[in-house]
C-alpha cells in the first residue's frame, strides 16, 4: 500500500477497518449457511463440520458492533460538512430505499430462496407468496434499517444539544474511562433485543453507534486507543480463546452467549484492538482499497443471493467433501458478487432501489 496522510475527514484505516469487516460478513455467511450448532436456516443440518463453526465464534460477537462504531465516527465526520436535512436525505437515499424498495423489486428472491431452502413453500398459498417473499428476503438489509433509524436519532439528540456539549464533554474521557465501557456494552446488550429476529439488538447497536459518533470520533480517543493496540490484541486473543472453550457447542447468536460478561469483554477488547492497530498499520491506501472503499456497502448489500445460491449448489450438486464445500462456496460467492454488483450499478433505476446509488443531473 502507498502511504497517504489522511485529510481531515477521511481516516483510512477507519475506511479499511469497514471494508475488511465487510469481506468478513462475506466469509462468515457461508460458514452461518453451514453452520451445525442451530443457529437458524443452514443449508442443511448436515451440511457442515462442527469444528469449522470456530470462526463463526470467533467473528459474531463484534463484527457488527464495529460496523455500528465505525458509522458512527463516519456520520461525525459527515455532519461537519452537512446539515442534519442533508444528512437525513443522504440516508434515505442510501439506506431506506435499498432496504425496502430494494426489497421489492431484488431481495425477494432471497426470500423465496430461504422458504423454499426451508421446505416451507408448500405451506404457502399462492396469493400470499410474493409479500412473504419480500418480508423473508430482509436478511442482511437488517443492518441498513438499523442505521437509518440511529441516524434519526442521532439527528434528534443535535436538535436537543444545539451547541454540541455532549460532545465537546465526550472528548475529556480518558483511557480507563473507555476500557470501563465494556460496561456500557454489557448493559446494552441485556435490552431491546428482538426474541425472534434475533439481529435487531438495538440495544448494543444503538450504544456502539453513538459511542462512535460522541467519543470515538475525537482525535484525542483515538491516539489513546492506538498506544494500547497491541495489549488489547493480545486481551482480544485470550479474551476469544476463553470465550469459544466456554460456549462452543451453544448457538453463538442465543442470547445465554450474546449477554454473557465474558461475550462482552471478548467484543469490546476486539473492537479496541481493532480500532488501534487500524490506526497503528492500517491509516493508508491503495487502488485495491480505494476499490473497497467505494464497493464495500453494495458489496454487502448483493450478497446474500450469491452466498445463498453458492451454498446450495455447491452442497447438493458438488459431491465434495464437506471440508471442501466451504472453499468452493468462498470461491464463487466473493467473485460473483463482486460481478453482480458491478452488473447492478449500470443499470438505470434498478441502481438506485437496490444499491442506493443517485445519479447527479448534468
């Protein structure tokens, strides 16, 4: 990579950081459709081998979380450009459309993929089909919806504190203030959690967002997060080992594992770690990146059709080995979706409900 002293709102390790979790959302959807420890909808309760489900463990407890965080600092650094109506536009356009009119006219077919995957078709009358096909193709889009909605609150919380003392305070928290938030992250995720569509916790997302946005987002957080990189990795490590020992075998998305104090240690070490060996080794950019940075969102938003296709297709038509399937699943998701984003970024209107993408007038 070319070094390159980032501006005053473009951090790019920050864009590395959201980009890297993203090929790992990528990664971990084909492990999640093998998955054998009941988290729901596999491919197959077959399908996997228990061992593999390791990194599942590994990566589930903050990859979310981080995505969240980092939004947070981001929508920091775009409202000093924006006002909160430009800002609120913005998200409409790249957040509220793909992830409902996005579903309407593309992720329905995921949703026909999960009910059918499911056996559950046949259940189904037909003049019912195509709404529960749109309302079963969310998936993913979870997490756009999500962010719309912390980004109206966020936008709330500025009309309240019109002078930004909420923030100016913010930026006083020292570093044993910030390690003391495995706290904050351990309370919020006991609250607010959907008991059937277990991806909404609002709890904890809401939380890491907004600590992105009014503590993270300070140079001064961040230049203490990076002096301690390398003893939250090495926490991170220890903290993910312990953590794995005690609940392998137990559904890594159950509520006895997400609300645990070990769970949150665990997550809120990686995401220091993260965060400050990002800045440490990873505050530079390249082509490849640069690529990344610009594809990362349509990236994650195309994807669970070709992961979904890739998965079934390999483990029914393959005959590999079950060790195998997963390498060969990884080998046609990560380039097709890549070329179906492409392909969808072309196209007059569809880019713009599915992808979020507005063409400037001339």
């Amino acid at each position: 990579m070319v070094t390159v002293k980032p501006t005053a709102d473009r951090r790019h390790y920050l864009d590395n950081i959201r980009w890297g979790t993203v090929v790992l959302v990528l990664i971990y959807h084909v492990f999640y459709l093998y998955n054998t420890v009941g988290v729901p909808f596999p491919i197959a309760e077959d399908a996997g081998i228990r061992a593999f489900d390791t990194f599942s463990y590994i990566v589930y407890p903050w990859f979310m979380v981080i995505l969240f965080l980092v939004s947070g600092i981001s929508a920091r650094y775009a409202l000093q450009n924006q006002t909160n109506r430009q800002f609120l536009k913005n998200k409409v356009t790249k957040l509220l459309v793909p992830s409902t009119l996005g579903l309407v006219v593309f992720h329905w077919i995921s949703g026909y993929l999960n009910i059918k995957f499911g056996g559950g078709l046949a259940s189904i009358p037909d003049f019912i089909r195509y709404p529960v096909f749109v309302v079963a193709g969310t998936g993913p889009l979870w997490f756009l919806q999500m962010l719309f909605l912390f980004s109206g609150l966020l936008v709330l919380i500025r009309k309240i504190d019109k002078k930004d003392k909420i923030w100016t305070f913010c930026g006083k928290i020292n570093l044993v203030i910030i390690l003391l938030l495995v706290f904050l992250i351990w309370g919020s995720a006991q609250i607010l959690n959907l008991p059937i569509l277990t991806t909404y916790r609002f709890g904890i997302y809401s939380t890491a967002y907004l600590i992105g946005y009014f503590i993270f987002s300070h140079d001064e957080v961040q230049d203490s997060i990076e002096k301690i990189h390398i003893l939250m990795l090495i926490a991170a490590v220890i903290l993910g080992i312990a953590y794995t020992v005690r609940y392998f075998g137990v559904s890594y998305s159950s509520q006895e594992c997400l609300t645990s104090f070990l769970t949150n240690c665990y997550l809120w070490a990686a995401v220091l770690a993260i965060l400050g060996c990002g800045r440490a080794w990873c505050d530079k950019t390249s082509a490849f990146a640069s690529y990344m940075t610009r594809s990362s969102f349509g990236l994650y938003v195309v994807h669970y059709l070709v992961v979904q296709l890739a998965c079934y297709s390999v483990y029914h038509y393959s005959g590999f080995p079950r060790a195998l399937n997963y390498f060969f699943a990884l080998a046609i998701e990560l380039p097709c979706t890549v070329l179906l984003y492409e392909l969808l970024r072309r196209v007059p209107v569809i880019r713009y409900l599915v992808l979020g993408i507005k063409v400037a007038k001339q």
